[in-house]
C-alpha cells in the first residue's frame, strides 16, 4: 500500500510538471492567434488537375461545380500542371522497429521534446455563427439507435457539434487519458457519443473506440472501432469493429473490416517552425448519400497505399486548411467563428481543395483539457472523433 502511494504521489508531480510545462508552451510568442483575414487564407492542393471525387461535397459550390449532371460532384479549380503539389509524404512504416512509442506532449507526465517543427493555431475571436443559414443548414440532434448513429454519415445541410473532454485523473491516465466525445445541444445539455483510450503495451499508437464510457475493451459489445498508427505516428488508420483479413476465417460468419478513413501528417525534415500539414482520405459516398464500403484484403489495397499510388477511385481526398500567419501577433490564425478560443498547435479545419471556405470538420481547444469538434456530410461521427485522436498523438517525425 505505501508503495502505491509513493507512485501515485510521483506520478501526481510528474503531472503538475508537465502542466506547468505546456502552459508555459502555450504563452510564449510563437502562437497562434485570432485574425479576421478569411479569403484567400488557405493554399489549394490537389494530386491531380482533373481527378474527380465521389459524391463528397455538399458545400455552396456544389450546383456551379456540376459534371455529368452530377451537383455532388467535386472537380478542381487547379488547371494548370504547374500549380499541382506532388508533395510524396514519406513511408514510415518500414522505420526501424526499436523506435519508443512516444505519448502525447500533452497527456504523458514525460518530459518531451521541444516543439521545434509546429506551432500553435490561434483562433479568431467573434460569436459563434459557423452554421451556414444561406444553405438551410440545421444543427444535427441524434436520430435513432446511438450506436447506428456513430457510424451513419451526416446528412447533408445538417452540422454536428460536438465536445470532447480528456480525463487525465488516476495512477495511469497521465500517460493513458480517456477521451469523451458529446453531442452539444442547446442550453448547455450535452449527449454522450463515444469514449476513446490509447491501448496499453501496443508497438504503434492503437486507439480503443467505445459507445460505452465505462467498457473500453475490445471484446466488449460496445466496442465500434479503433485508431491505429503508423510506428512513427504519421500516419493513421480508421477501422470499424471487424476482424483483421489476416485473423478472420470468413467461413464461420466472422464480419471483415472496413477502413472508414485514413490521415496522414507531413513529415518536418528540415525543422521549419509551421503549423502541421494533414491530409483526411475517406471513402466516397454513393448517390444515396451512403459510405462506399472498403474491405482490404492486404496492405496494398488500404486507403493510406491507394492514396500514395494516387489510386483515387472511390475515394475522397480532404487537406487541413493551411492558417495565415500575423505580422501583428507574429502568429498563425485560423477562424474558428467562435468555437475555438484557445491557441494550440491541435487546432485545425478539414477542407475540400475546390472549396477552402466550406469546412467538413473543425477541431480545437477550449480548455485546458476540453475541445470543441464539429463535423459535416461525409463524416460520421466515428470518423471525426478518431480523426480528433489522431491529433493528440505525438508526431516524432512532424516535429
């Protein structure tokens, strides 16, 4: 008993250390602060000049955007072969295998590496107007059985707003917090979606999604899906509750499981001090306004190699929206349109390339350990929430 009270003791300064340590991070000059600059505030990337993508958009400029009589169809606005970014993000998953597993700058009591590579994303300060009225846009409410929901694309015109909370209390939640994903609703009413937390003794980043805040294990019922990573943490993978290719023997009735969405983190060789560069790759959807389903059956055929082979098909290509830095604040500045209010290089906005001002998800800090995320059509709720987590795990590479 003395020796667990001794542990939990350092384990309670380690925690206050590394807390005095990030908000000392988070004052210093290199944040990222609010600006009212919104046009022309991001940079357009795409792959290829005219690659199309499946029924993914349902932004203001989905009607003008319109091939084959398709209004869902996304086209891009960059003719020109000179303007492409051919950026290759590079392989990681050869890396050598003796490599840590390092935890979030945030959530782990360790002393991490100084943050040379990223910086803080400040957000703009003004009231809260991110629902696009002009559109008919509504605020999404659950519909149905919560653990369909989860998995079930948003509508289009409809936005979900959501708050995650990261509970660090308990001898080993310092190094593995749990995650709560809820559904705001008006008058301060919240409704909760999913739990999250990072695997013990797992060689990559492995995440544990649950409809069930109490029950994180994988053989439980509650149990929807998982975020694993790459060795380096620069590339993730989304997955549903099914069984691996590799262990399943389908005969006996066992489900297969579907990729639901990919990130990757561009790697930092060169030390430049910059917010960080993502890249979202998820399946296309279907006139129905349906997931295509993405069942591989080895390494060649997940989102992350189809992406990196420029294999597009079926499948929808979104970036983080690039922040503008300000001279004023000597900082970059994204606008969260009142969602966001603190600086932290986690921040971000997921856009399409042909339209950076119609934004699919936005994720951000509010607190210190508390984080607005809000998701449009295509995203389910699975797959923003895993895509959140994926930005609290460390990237050694990006840094």
């Amino acid at each position: 008993m003395l020796e667990m009270d001794v542990r939990n003791q350092k384990l309670e300064q380690q925690r206050q250390i590394m807390e005095q340590k990030m908000k000392q991070k988070r004052m210093t000059s290199g944040m990222i602060q609010a600006s009212d600059v919104r046009k022309n505030s991001a940079t357009l990337r795409t792959n290829s000049g005219n690659r199309r993508e499946l029924h993914g958009y349902d932004g203001p400029l989905q009607y003008t955007m319109a091939r084959d009589n398709n209004p869902d169809q996304v086209i891009s606005i960059l003719s020109s072969p000179d303007s492409v970014d051919d950026t290759v993000v590079e392989d990681l998953t050869n890396a050598s295998s003796d490599l840590m597993d390092v935890e979030d700058d945030e959530s782990s009591p360790v002393a991490s590496t100084p943050n040379n590579g990223n910086m803080p994303i400040n957000p703009i300060i003004e009231q809260p107007t991110f629902i696009n009225t002009s559109t008919g846009e509504i605020e999404g409410d659950i519909e149905g059985n919560a653990e369909k929901f989860v998995l079930q694309p948003a509508p289009q015109k409809v936005l979900y707003k959501c708050r995650i909370t990261r509970d660090r209390k308990g001898m080993d939640r310092g190094l593995y917090p749990t995650y709560f994903l809820h559904l705001e609703r008006d008058c301060g009413k919240k409704v909760f979606l999913l739990a999250g937390r990072k695997r013990k003794k797992s060689a990559t980043s492995n995440y544990l999604i649950s409809t069930d805040p109490t029950d994180l294990s994988r053989s439980a019922e509650s149990y929807v899906g998982k975020l694993r990573s790459n060795l380096l943490g620069t590339q993730f993978t989304v997955y549903d509750n099914g069984i691996s290719p590799r262990k399943a023997n389908f005969k006996d009735g066992a489900t297969p499981r579907q990729e639901l969405a990919a990130v990757t983190y561009d790697t930092n060789v060169l030390g430049f001090k910059g917010p960080r560069k993502m890249t979202v790759i998820l399946p296309g959807m279907t006139l129905e306004q349906q997931r295509v389903a993405i069942y591989p059956q080895d390494e060649s055929e997940s989102l992350i190699e189809c992406w990196k082979s420029k294999n597009m098909d079926n499948l929808i290509e979104l970036h983080n929206k690039t922040p503008v830095w300000n001279d004023d604040t000597q900082s970059y500045v994204l606008n969260f349109h009142g969602r966001v209010t603190q600086a932290s290089v986690k921040n971000f906005q997921i856009v399409h390339d042909s339209d950076v001002e119609y934004v699919v998800m936005q994720f951000g800090r509010v607190a210190e350990d508390v984080f607005t995320m809000d998701f449009r059509y295509p995203m389910c709720a699975l797959q923003a929430f895993a895509i959140a987590l994926s930005s609290f795990d460390s990237k050694l590479a990006c840094e």
